[in-house]
C-alpha cells in the first residue's frame, strides 16, 4: 500500500510538472495528491511570472515554503519579488535586496544552484549593468545544465549567453537563440517556447518568413494560455 501510495503521488507530481511546462497552472493546481508546499509555490510563482495576475496566492505558498524549506522559499521570494520590479507591479522598497539575498542563498543550496547562477546573472546583467560578469554567471549556470541533464536551465542560459553574443556584435548568438527555441519547444515548454519565437524572430533578418511565422505562433500561444506580458509585446 506505501509503495503504490508513493508511486500515485510521484505520478500526480509529474503530471503536475508537465502541465506547469505546458502554461495550464490552474490544471496542475487542480491535482492536490502532488502538490507539495515546494511544487504549490513553484507553479504559483512561475503562474505570477507569465500572467501578472493577483500574486497573493503564490506570495501565501512561498511564506508557508520558508518554513518548511528557507533555501527553497527564499528562491521563490526572489522570484515574485523580481518579477514586481522587472513589470512595476506595486514594488517594495525591499525588492531588490529581496532579489539578490534571495538567489544569493540559493546559490549554496546543491539542489538550486544550476538555477541560482542563472538568475545571478539575470540580477548582474539588468541591475549591474555588467555583461561580462553575467556573461560568466550564464556559462556557469550552462555547465550545470549540461552536467545535470536539465534540459530547460540550458535552454535559459544559452538564450542569455546568445543575448550577450549579438549585444557584442557576435553573430553566433543567433546560433543560441535558434538553440534555445528548439529546445524548449523539444521539452513542451510552451509559455517558453513562445518567447523564445519573439526573441529569436526580432534577431532576424527583415523580411524574413520565418520571422513572420515564429510571431505568429508566439501571439496564438500568448492568448491561449493568457501570456500577459508577452501577449502585450507582440
């Protein structure tokens, strides 16, 4: 009976995992026997990240994580709070403290720390203003992914290593941009996927069909999984 219990719960949690990739959150929240308080804040967070709808629920999940699992609940914090400064939604005078203590914590957590170098170069490019040095986060985040199989994390770090690349007027980062998309469209990572379709189809030529194409299927996916951000952009 253990066993098979175990067994249910880690399916419903992978069902859980594959419909957050898919952008139907409130589908995975509807699957109570996976959530655990780490896997509630995480689709609440994420959610808040695409939508920008009401962020009290997932600012309740992430306080109930912190104490259960500060590390974790404190990655998540740095998230919602990056997420309000990054969008301007009511930020609090704390919020970017609240950024970088945030990843800075998950950056010594082996179970965080492919993620919390992404998003210290995330923090060292757009507050910093530093490139080379988030140039180095973004590399350091790459080889975690690798080494880690994580599928998703390489996709991130190269679309910002790609970012960097065409910044500097190295046109090899087109390469990435290209990579990044094709990989998350692989994984089913369709709120991802579509940004990953306006980034890569703005770096191309004018007049490209291609171009045309990706924006299209970015624009469908925004307003069929309520994209707000991304929605407004294209």
């Amino acid at each position: 009976m253990t066993m098979n219990t175990n067994y249910s719960a880690r399916s419903a949690a992978t069902a859980a995992e594959s419909l957050k990739r898919a952008g139907h959150w409130d589908l995975a929240l509807d699957l109570p026997a996976a959530l655990t308080t780490a896997l509630r804040a995480e689709i609440l967070t994420d959610r808040f990240f695409w939508r920008l709808d009401d962020p009290a629920e997932a600012e309740t999940a992430v306080v109930a994580l912190r104490e259960e699992d500060p590390a974790r609940g404190g990655f998540y914090d740095a998230q919602l709070a990056y997420t309000r400064l990054l969008f301007d939604l009511d930020p609090r005078p704390d919020d970017e403290a609240r950024v970088r203590a945030g990843f800075a914590a998950a950056s010594g957590d082996e179970r965080l720390a492919g993620w919390a170098a992404f998003w210290t170069g995330i923090v060292t490019e757009k507050f910093d203003g530093a490139p080379e040095r988030a140039k180095a986060s973004y590399t350091e985040a790459l080889d975690s992914a690798v080494r880690d199989e994580d599928l998703l994390l390489e996709s991130y770090a190269i679309r910002h290593l790609g970012g960097l690349a065409l910044e500097s007027g190295d046109a090899s980062g087109l390469d990435d941009l290209r990579r990044s998309y094709h990989l998350r469209a692989a994984l089913g990572a369709r709120p991802q996927t579509a940004a990953a379709a306006a980034t890569y189809a703005a770096e191309l030529p004018p007049g490209r069909p291609e171009a045309d194409e990706l924006n299209r299927l970015a624009a469908r996916t925004a307003r069929e999984l309520g994209l707000t951000w991304l929605a407004k952009s294209l």
